[in-house]
C-alpha cells in the first residue's frame, strides 16, 4: 500500500492570509506617502505665502514715513504758489532743488502723483470736496493732490467736481488751467 503524502491544507490559509496582510501594507504605505505628499505641498504653498506677504509687508512698510511727509511736499506747491515777486531766483531756485531731491526720494520708493484734473471722477482715487462749473463729473480743480504707493492709494486727492453747469467761455477756459488754491490748514491734518 503506498501511501500518498497529504499536502497541507493549513498552509494555504497561512499564505494568502499573508498576502492580505501585505496587500494591506502596500495600501497604507500608498495612503502615508499620499498624505506626505500633499503635507509637502501645502508646506511649500504656505512658503510661497508667506514670502509673498513678508514682501507685501515690506514694500508698504514705509507707508506710514512717505504719509507723513506728504504735507511737506504740499507745503512747498503752496509755497511756490504764493511766491512774492522781490524773492531772489536763485534762492526759489535752491528751494526747487530741495524739493526736486524729495520728491525723487520718495518716488523711488514707490510713491506716485495721482492725475486728476480733467479725468472723470472715481472715488476711490477722488474726494469731491465741492461742485464747479464745468462738464458734469470730471474733475475741474484739485485742492489737494493725492498719492499711491505703487498700486494702492496712500491719500486720496481732493477735487472739485464739474457740475455740469457753464460758467461762460471765459470762465471755463481759466478753471481748466488754473490749479484752485489749497484748503486752509484745517484740513491738512486730515488722512485717510
């Protein structure tokens, strides 16, 4: 009688048991890596925010320095303005150079002049400070000019707003070239 080997039936159990536990393995490690992949790549989004913002902050930083000196800047626009016909030339010509190096000063780091006269009234660049003859909704006159630092407006300028009204050809003809004299000191002071 020859007897014929049994083959164990318990071993296969064992074998795809392990191949489950390794199938298993295999989907977490996918899941762990997946997971540490997109932790990486929010970390590196969060990098390029946060050095984006650090460069935001810095490049408006010296805001709150360039609006301070903004009335000095107005003051010499009055100043020349109202200049007395005895002053000597070359001392109004020191006073321009004076001024000439502040205001490149300032615009290189950022600051620039917002045009006014004869553009259409936006209030987020505009503050209508009263209506003047002139077509209705553009600007006619600016009492007081205003500013951006790069692309955000640091001081809005304050204008007078045509009302739509003529007052005679004349009149209309010297409002277009001719800058309205500044507010009085009161208003200085005051900042957006």
């Amino acid at each position: 009688m020859s007897e014929e080997p049994e083959e164990p039936k318990e071993e296969k159990a064992p074998e795809s048991s392990l191949e489950q536990q390794l199938e298993e393995a295999r989907k977490k490690a996918e899941s762990y890596l997946d997971s540490w992949k997109r932790a990486q790549a929010d970390f590196i989004n969060y990098k390029r925010h946060a050095e984006h913002e650090k460069l935001e902050m810095g490049k408006y930083a010296a805001g709150q320095l360039v609006l301070a000196l903004l009335p000095v800047l107005d003051d010499f626009e009055r100043a020349y303005a109202n200049l007395p016909p005895e002053v000597k030339s070359e001392w109004v010509a020191g006073i321009k150079l004076v001024e000439s190096k502040m205001r490149s000063i300032l615009e290189s780091q950022g600051l620039k002049p917002i045009e006014a006269m004869g553009q259409p009234f936006d209030p987020a660049l505009h503050e209508a400070m009263m209506h003047g003859n002139g077509p209705e909704g553009i600007v006619v006159g600016e009492l007081r000019r205003g500013y951006k630092l790069y692309e955000k407006v640091l001081r809005a300028s304050q204008v007078i707003v045509g009302s739509g009204e003529n007052g005679g050809p004349k009149k209309e003809k010297e409002e277009k070239g001719k800058k309205h004299s500044p507010p009085s000191e009161k208003t200085e002071g005051v900042s957006e």
